[in-house]
C-alpha cells in the first residue's frame, strides 16, 4: 500500500486510533513512519489532524518530526507521516536495565521538559506521557537523545482544538495527575506530574501507584494518596535532592509543583551537575542493586560503605571470573 508517496513496508505498532508502519518514499527512498487511522470517522480526521499540525508547527528537536498529512475520503485513508526514529522506548529500557542510575535520569527527564516546554508555550499538553511515548535515540554523539512521541490525546488550544468534554478522563491511568484523573481541564502542570511519576520508575523500576484496577490507581491512589520518596525504594541511591524533586512534582494541588517545564528542567541539569557521571561505579552500584542488596541495609550505610560493598562485589565478581577461567584451561 502507498500513502502520501510513501510505501508501507511492516507494521510498527498498533494503538487506539490507528497503526504505525514503517514506510519508503517510493522516490526518495527516505524511510519514515506512518500513522494510519482506523476508518473514517470525522471526529477522529479532526483529532489527528490537530495531532500533526500541532507537533510540526511547534518544531521542537525533542518532539518527533512531522512531514505530510494525507486524507482520502475517496479511499478513506487518512494518516500523518513523521520521521522514523531508530532507536527503543523507555519501556523497553527500563525492561532491559530495571532502573537507571539517577543523573541519567535527570538528563533524560530534563529533555523531556525541553520538548514540553516548547509544547505547553504554544497551549499543547500532551496528556499521555509515559515510557511508551517516550524514544531514545543516537543523535550525534549522544546516545540517549529524547524524542516524545503521539500527541494523539493531547490538548489543543487555538480555534482547531479539539475539545474533549468535561469529566472524561483521557490518559493512561498510572501516570494521570490527580486533576486529569477528575476529568477536569488540564494545563501543562499535568504533564509535569506525569514526569515525576516517569522519574519514580525509572530510578525504582515501578510506579508509584498501582492499583487492582485502572478505576482504583485513578480514584483513589493518584487523588489521595501521597507516595512514598523515590528514596526509599531500590538501593537507596536515589539523593534526597532527587527524591525531594520527584515529590514536588507529583503534589496533589498543581500549584504545589514546579509551574513550568522549564522551571523543572533547570532544577534537573542542577541536579545532573551534582551527579556528575560516575562510569563504572554507577553500573558496579546498580549490579548490586539487581543482586537484591536489600534497600533497607544500604540506606542504613554511608556512601563510602555502599561504595565499599560495591567494590567488594566487583573484586569477588572478577576473581571468580579469573579462577573458572583457570580452571577451563
């Protein structure tokens, strides 16, 4: 099948309103994606329309990049084309690495308010950010590049938003601030609690809340419950500068957490400053954390005797290493 000149080569993923393939310029050969809706329905065109016109006037480097919009009511076909991005989501990673030590946190989260900021200036609110939405790519020299992707549910502002009506809460329950789990009219301070929630699982490997159901996470823990600090999960890695950031932006009350994304993004690369990137000894910290070094001991510890266990576990690790491979001689 060929859209917009472009000819669909495999299916990429599937999501509420439609797929993504990966495509070819039939000429060009350039590869993209394409996001084709299911059908024809007119709220829908109105919706993804929005969704592509908004992300490419914002033009943001850490939003993906839109290049056509097609529609065929003849062949009803309507779908977007935007750059393919080469890379894996944050779920995927997180799946493969279980947490993240916390300045790459604070570096992948402070490109993710870049992007939002450039978003929430122009009154677009992304509403569904999660790992899922979220692309890490080689961009240069740098190999965790952030791209925020599907602005599918997004609120627009402007006369071609598309207004969703009050008390429907659109989102993915685990990462809906409080006000968006209402149903009430969002502003970017949603999407910024949505970041926090992102932060709590990158640095812990689970989300804050996780109720039986969608209806309990959403009713009860987001609106009601306070989370415990990010500190007091994993291996206690997590400084109390970090974990005291992740709080502030999952405050219930919006006005409790950092107002802009940028104001957030400032006290990320703050943060990142001080943690600056300590190489091995971050992955040799994060090895006994998968080990299941209990929290609870480590926290108890001073630093340098975490450290001191860690290179103990290290040095035990690399001299049986030595010691099967002698014996394999």
């Amino acid at each position: 099948m060929v859209i917009g000149g472009y000819r669909l080569l495999k299916l990429l993923g599937a999501g509420a309103m439609g797929r993504v393939y990966l495509a070819e310029h039939e000429r060009l050969g350039r590869r993209a994606a394409v996001k084709v809706l299911d059908g024809w329905d007119p709220e829908l065109v109105s919706r993804l329309f929005c969704e592509a016109r908004a992300v490419a006037q914002i033009g943001d480097e850490h939003l993906v990049d839109v290049y056509d919009f097609v529609a065929d009511p003849q062949k009803g076909v309507v779908a977007y084309v935007m750059e393919y991005l080469a890379g894996e989501d944050l779920r995927k990673l997180l799946q493969r690495e279980r947490v993240l030590a916390p300045h790459r946190v604070a570096r992948l989260a402070a490109q993710i308010c870049a992007g939002l900021d450039a978003a929430h200036k122009v009154g677009v609110v992304h509403r569904d950010l999660k790992p899922d939405n979220i692309v890490v790519v080689r961009r240069g020299g740098d190999s965790d590049f952030i791209k925020i992707v599907d602005f599918g549910i997004a609120q627009f502002a402007g006369p071609v938003a598309h207004r969703t009506r009050a008390g429907i809460a659109l989102g993915s329950a685990a990462y809906m601030a409080p006000e968006q789990a209402e149903g009430k009219r969002v502003d970017g301070r949603a999407d910024l609690y949505a970041v926090g929630v992102l932060m709590f699982e990158l640095l812990t490997g689970e989300v804050p809340f996780l109720g039986k159901t969608s209806r309990e996470t959403l009713e009860i823990m987001h609106v009601t419950k306070v989370p415990s600090p990010a500190g007091d999960h994993g291996a206690g890695l997590v400084s109390d500068a970090m974990a005291k950031l992740v709080q502030r932006c999952m405050a219930k009350r919006p006005e409790e957490r950092f107002q802009t994304a940028e104001e957030l993004r400032k006290a990320l690369l703050d943060i990142a400053d001080l943690a600056p990137d300590r190489g091995d000894k971050t992955q040799v910290l994060g090895a006994v954390a998968k080990n299941k070094v209990p929290g609870p001991l480590l926290r108890g510890l001073s630093s340098a005797a975490v450290l001191g266990i860690a290179i103990a576990f290290a040095v035990g690790l690399g001299a049986g290493l030595i010691i099967m491979s002698m014996g394999t001689r």
